[in-house]
DNA sequence: CTGAAAGCGCTTACAG
DNA sequence: CTGAAAGCGCTTACAG
C-alpha cells in the first residue's frame, strides 16, 4: 500500500511548470540548457525536474523537432565475426552522442529489405549505417532519392564515390600477410581466397603477388584456391593443398573462418600448426584468439571503423560537410601463434 | 535536374486527404484497416497512398497513441557467443510483430547504466529485455517502479519469481554432459566449474555430481577445478588436471570459452582430442563449430530463449497475462568430435 | 459512411 | 527575464 504510492509518476512539462509557477516556454528553456532564464528561477526548476526524475516525452520532442535521436544499423545476419566488431565501434561512437541503435537483420530475404526500406520512409530514424557487402533492392539509391543521411561500411565490390563508404587497406594486408611468411623462411606459400569475382578478395591475392614478386619468388598457380569465405572451403582446399606433390609449407586465408577450416583439416592429418604449417588469417574476428593454438592474422580495423563511419554519419545528419567521401583505416598484422619458420623435414601425411 | 525532380516529396496525412478530397479521419481509418470507410472511397484512398510511398509519421503516432514501437535490449557487452543467439531470437520474434529493436550495450558501467535508466523514462521504449547475469544498480526494481514492462533473460543468480525470467535447465545440462562421458566409458572425468558463488555454475557441478553417483562412481575432489568462465581458467585448470598423478581421461567445462581454453592447453601438450583426452563444454555458441575437432558440447536454446523472451514481453505491453512468471527451455547435448571412449594407454605428457 | 475538432507533450518564434 | 500561442502530424471520441 505504501509501496505503491511510490510508484513515481510520470509528470509532464507543463505540471512540472505549474508547480514551478513559469510557463512551459521557461521549462523548456532549463531543459535545453537555453539562456533566457533567471539564475534564481532556472535553480528552482532544475530542483523540481530532478525531485520528480522528470525527462522530456521522446515522441513529443521528435514530432517537434523533426529529429528522431535514432540510427538504424543494417546488416545481413549477426554473425559474430566482422559485424559484431563494427557494432562495438558503433555503439562507442553513440554513447557520447545520445543517439539510439536500432539493429535491423535482413537474412539476406529481398522482402524483410524492402519492409525495412518502406519503414524508413516513418522518419523514426535520422541516419542509416549501411553494413551491406552487395548493393540489394537498390538500397543506396533508395535512400539518396529519400534524403536520408547513411554511409555503407566495408569494402564494396564496385568501388564507388557516389556515395561516403568507409573501408580497410585490404591489398595491403595481403601484401603483409605474404611478406611476413616470406619473412619466415617460406617460399611455397598457399593461399585460399575468397569469391574471385569480388574486388575484395582480388585485392588480397594482387597484394599477396606483389609479396611474391618483391621478394623473387614464382607465382604458382596450383597454390592459388578460390574458396566462398566460408569454413567448408578452407577445410576442402587444404586437402587439395596437400594432396600435391609439392605441398606449401604455409597458407594464407582471405578470412578468419577459412582459417578455422585449415585448422579442422590439418588436425586431422594430424599436422601441427605452427612446426609442420603455417596458417594466418583475414580479419581478425574476435574469436581468433581462441584457436589452438591462436591464430596469426591480418587485424582489420573493425571498430575503429564502426566509430568513424558513425562519425561520419553524426557529421552529415548535422548537416555538416564530409572530409572524403571514401575512407580507408589501416590493416595491421596480429602476430600469435600459427606462423613460423617451414618445416625441414618432409611432411608425413597421415 | 529531371533527376532532381524525381526526388520524392514527403507528404502529410491531411496532403493525402486534400488529395483524395476526404478528410484525415478517413485517411486515418484505411491506413489502420478500420472499417467505416465506403469501399471506393478507400480503393482510391489506397492507391493515393501507395503512388505517394506514403508511410505514417512515426512520431506523431506514437505521440498519440502512447506506443513507441520499439523495445529496448540490455546488455553487457557484445561477445559474440550468448549475446548473439539471444539477439538472433529476438529479432526473430520482433520481425512478425513489427516492433524496433533497439540495443543497449553497458560495458558493466554503473555510470552507462543509470543513463540508460533515465533515458527510459522519455517513454520511448514500450519494453525491455534484460540480459544481464547480476542485479546491477537496481535495474529489475526501477523497472517495476517505473511500470515499465521487463522480461529477464538467462539464468539468475538468485532465482526470483518476483519479475518475469526466462533460463534453461542447467542442471540437467550438467547431468547430461556427464552422463555421455561415462556412456563412452571414462570414470575419471574432470570438471572446470563457473564461479561457485553463481548458482547456475553450482548446478551444472550438482548434475555432474549426480550423474556420477547414479553410475556408481566416486567423486574426486581433486577432479574438480573452479574456473571464472574464462578462457585463461580453461587453459590454467588443464595443467592442474594433466599434472595429478591419475589425470582423468575426460573433461567437462562450464561453458565453451573454457573448453576452447582446454584445447589450447592439450595441444600445447600435444594431447589429441578425442583420442587421448575428451572434451566436452557448455552453451554451444557460434564458434564451437569452427572449433578443431568440433566441440561437443551441451546446447542452450539461445535463439528459442530469446524468440519466447520476445513473446512474453509482448504480451505483458499489450496487457496480457503471463502462463508463468518463469520458464525454462531445455538444454540438450550436440555431439560432434571432441568425445570418444578413453585412452586405453597412459598418457604420454610432452 | 464521413468529417470537425480536440489533444498527445513538447519547442519556438514572437511579444512584452 | 518571462509567457501566450501556434503548431509538429497524427488518432479518436463524437456528431451528423
């Protein structure tokens, strides 16, 4: 019974301006830390706005305004890998400046985009961070003819200038993931790429030939597989990779869950990982720590990207003008475990 | 320029009445599927809508109506494993219902979590789901308070029927776990425990306790290793295990980061899973299957967890009746490779 | 079947 | 320094 009349209740502005004995203008003006206000009343009002814990209604604020306070963030599914390092660095970014995060997952299903699509047309949300690796249903161009602010995140196949996109330095990681298992003492290294026909994943092999080059050594075409980014082709192309009558002595991956998929392959021919091959990765994705043993990798800059391209995005909804409309952060290597010199003896497959 | 003018405008409600020559009442009743409009006056109505890509305002509706359509997710932090099956569910379950989702990491900041607190009372959420392990800064209670409609995820410490929670049989995964062990045979089967302060890391010990005894085999204090669910405990706990005088032949871990910190310290040692040594974890999060070998582990309906969390709190925001305060999903054993019968030799340490 | 009007809770020129 | 009033774009009794 006394429990219950301390529920608080929700006051609204113009019972907290009663109470004050002002107008709601002169509220609103303390609310928005807006001049205008007597040193003495602007106290009292702050005294009664903490006492009854009142916030301003959102929606009343957003009609108003025109502005919603949220950003909607876009990705095909949660995976765990590349997406959730970007979410990081999104939600970094906000939390300084009070926007929301809404997630919307399309599944890759045309209709849920396009529902998301129309959705948008309710201005409930100021901006859009694009993580989308394809153009789908016209999204880009959709959201121009709307007017509203967004900016597409990762690498795109076509690179574009059309609209701000925020990326990595990919031929370079490749270019370093190469040099430093040549740095190693390797000579035959493999490598198992991703989809060839998208510019990304041919940016990790030019950059893993130029290593090869640089360095004098010979590109062999049997050492290049194309794999689909998923666990399954690395695990397939190793074993193609051994079952050659010169095997590598090392591997290169375009991601980390290709990576993993060597992993499953070589524990099965029971070859060790680092004495017997060499294995480094692409991306960086949280959970490479946790392989056995902890793989070397190519670190993309996953939440530093996050954190500009809601930057970029804040700086646009503002209204405000854009440095670049492209911008690319640096890869790095992450040296731990997989990678060191080639074995001397044959390698005995089981 | 043609191009400029393709542009489309946004039109209002009464733009849309003026158009049709109706009144918004009417406009307003076919956009809610609400009867009381003559079957032409809505055909035209309808078409005016959709030429015009007209979507309802949404702040002036929610202003209106009280409803924000959208829920809040509370987390710690983005990880990668729960977390995300969780989020899967989640949204699962939001895209038949329409509602938003927005997501709210607290980094396990006091500070991060009174803000969001606050910003909840602007009435911008219509519910939320908490995903927090711990009752931190009092949020169950302000929530009660503040009659905001919360549905708990995951299993508590303390369990409560105070508020709505929603877990997973925890000790029958612990009871499981073991069990398939002692199926393949083994008898000294380790185990690398949560903190036992947790009651949930208490009742995967009692399951494993509890297999044990019905099978007739005794328990050994010495097997059983306290861990923080940490992978550095898995890797820390192994050695302890390895280096007894009678190692066991089997280990089972709280969950699966601990697990990937076992097969970090076995291949250091280059003990082979499953062969020399079987390991089985808890939760079955996204990467166990990259695992190598795959993990074999005991599954937690994340996904089902998070859908059903879903359901709940959307009919305690339409005013709804809960069948129970709290309910628990059953957990269930994967098997994939990390578990055979034990090593008939002895194990020969590194 | 249709519409005039009030009102959701704020912010913002504008006037004093 | 302070306030009266309009208005953001809808929905909802209510009347006809």
């Amino acid at each position: 019974m006394a429990q219950e009349s301390k529920q608080s209740k929700r006051l609204t502005m113009v019972e907290i301006a009663k109470e004050a004995g002002v107008s709601t203008t002169t509220v609103s003006k303390v609310l928005n830390q807006l001049p205008g206000v007597g040193a003495q009343t602007r106290a009292r009002i702050q005294r009664l706005i903490e006492q009854n814990d009142y916030v301003q209604n959102h929606a009343a604020r957003h009609l108003r305004k025109g502005q919603s306070g949220s950003i909607d963030l876009v990705i095909m599914r949660l995976e765990g890998g590349y997406d959730l390092g970007i979410m990081h660095g999104v939600q970094d970014a906000l939390e300084e400046s009070g926007h929301r995060l809404t997630v919307f997952a399309t599944h890759e299903n045309e209709d849920t985009e396009r529902l998301w699509l129309r959705r948008l047309l309710d201005r409930s949300t100021d901006g859009v961070l694009l993580l989308l690796p394809y153009e789908r249903v016209g999204i880009p161009n959709a959201l121009m003819e709307q007017n509203i602010p967004f900016v597409a995140i990762g690498d795109r196949n076509e690179p574009t200038t059309t609209f701000p996109t925020i990326g990595s330095t990919i031929w370079l990681g490749g270019y370093t993931a190469t040099e430093h298992l040549i740095s190693l003492g390797h000579r035959r290294i493999g490598i198992i790429t991703g989809p060839l026909h998208l510019t990304t994943s041919r940016a990790r092999l030019a950059g893993y030939r130029e290593a090869l080059e640089r360095a004098g050594i010979g590109i062999d075409p049997a050492l290049i597989c194309e794999g689909n980014y998923l666990l399954g082709d690395g695990i397939k192309q190793t074993f193609t990779l051994l079952n050659q009558p010169d095997p590598p002595t090392a591997i290169f991956t375009g991601n980390d869950a290709q990576a993993a998929g060597v992993y499953q392959a070589l524990y099965k021919r029971n070859i060790r990982i680092p004495d017997d091959m060499s294995v480094i990765g692409f991306d960086d994705v949280m959970y490479t720590a946790q392989m056995a043993p902890p793989l070397t990798t190519i670190h993309q800059p996953l939440i530093e990207m996050g954190r500009m391209a809601t930057g970029m995005l804040l700086r646009l909804i503002a209204g405000l003008p854009l440095d670049s409309n492209h911008v690319e952060l640096s890869t790095s290597l992450v040296v731990r475990e997989s990678c060191a010199a080639p074995r001397t003896h044959p390698l005995s497959t089981t």
